[in-house]
C-alpha cells in the first residue's frame, strides 16, 4: 500500500473547518486527518472529532508551551504536518523547528491586514466594518514565531458592502474558508 501523510489538526472553537477538511480527505489516496488537538475542554471540535471519528487530544498551557508533550504525542502518532484551523495560541519555537514548513494556519482576513496578536475571529470582522472596508478574505499561511506573519501561500477575496455587520462578513470568510482551506492543504502537501 502506499504511503499516506498524516495531518494533525489544532483547534480552539466550532471547528467547522477541522470537520470540513476531515470530511473533504476522506478516501483521499495518500492524505488521512489522523488527530485534533485543542487547547479548550469545551471546544465544538471534540464533538466534531466523536462524530467523525477522529481521536481527539486536549492539552494544558504547560503541555504546549513549557514541555514538549504536544510534539511527542505528534511525533509518536507519525504526524507529517500540522494544520492550525482556528486556533488562538502562539506556537512554540520547539514545535516549529519540528515541523519547520510543515505548519499552515488559517486566518479570516487578508494580511497584513487585521493580524495579530487579538487579532482573532469576530474581533477581526468587526474592526473590518469599523473600518469601512469594501473587501475582506482569507489568508492560508506558513506559521513562524509570530502571529501572522508565515509566508502567504493563498488568498480569496469576498465583498464587503456597507450594510454588512460583522456576521455578515462572518459568513462569506467561512464560505471561502470552507471553499478552499481543503484544497490548498492538499496542494501544499503534496508539493512538500
Ligand atoms: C476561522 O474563521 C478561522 O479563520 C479563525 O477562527 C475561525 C475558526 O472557525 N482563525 C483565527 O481567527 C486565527 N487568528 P471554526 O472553528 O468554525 O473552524
């Protein structure tokens, strides 16, 4: 049989992207969504990875940050690369230099734009109305040692009207988010 990548997802919240990519590798010939992990006892995404079958990992500040507990249970699962899919920690030094290119996140503006640290779900959509702007997106980035700042690997655009609240521009980020995260974890992958 050939080899498949495995992909560890991290999430904090909902976790409509983490299911969306599951669902969207199932099947797939060489790319299986083996484990979430969450910083957040509560978070949707342990539903979700019940649901889906997933296993699921929740840790500890100290688990991340100051040990290297993550990497372990990463490295002993076989995780080939790592997807941030709404979550809201820094990521260590440690856990980059492990996986040095081999972490992408998503991030629900078009950056430099609203990144950041704070920088995060609807607190970036409501400082995008605030602001009047006429265009939102996504971005899909490298993660380094700071918030926001990897290499862009993928943009979309979306319109922003001036009726739009925050919801608004809420669900048309999701739309795309939804539309292409999938698509460009899989390109990103396979051209490693
Ligand atoms: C997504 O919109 C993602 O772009 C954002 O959190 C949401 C998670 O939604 N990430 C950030 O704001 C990171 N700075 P989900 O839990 O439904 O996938």
């Amino acid at each position: 049989m050939s080899r498949k990548y495995r992909v560890a997802i991290f999430a904090s919240g909902s976790g409509s992207n983490a299911e969306t990519i599951t669902k969207y590798f199932e099947n797939h010939p060489s790319i299986i969504i083996s484990l979430f992990l969450t910083n957040n006892a509560e978070a949707g995404v342990i539903k979700r990875g019940k649901k889906l079958g997933v296993p699921t990992m929740v840790f500890s500040k100290k688990n991340f940050a100051e040990r290297d507990d993550v990497i372990k249970v990463l490295e002993n699962m076989h995780i080939d690369f790592v997807v941030l899919a709404g979550f809201l920690w820094l990521i260590p030094e440690s856990l980059i230099k492990a996986y040095p290119n081999k972490i992408v996140n998503i991030h629900p503006a078009l950056l430099p734009k609203y990144g950041g640290k704070g920088m995060w779900g609807h607190h970036v959509h409501e400082a995008v109305v605030a602001n009047k702007e006429t265009e939102s997106g996504i971005t899909i980035h490298f993660v380094n040692e700071h918030y926001d700042e990897g290499e862009t690997i993928f943009q979309a655009k979306c319109e922003v009207t001036s009726s739009d609240t925050p919801e608004d521009v809420a669900k048309k980020v999701q739309v795309l988010e939804h539309q292409h995260f999938p698509k460009v974890i899989e390109n990103t992958l396979l051209n490693l």
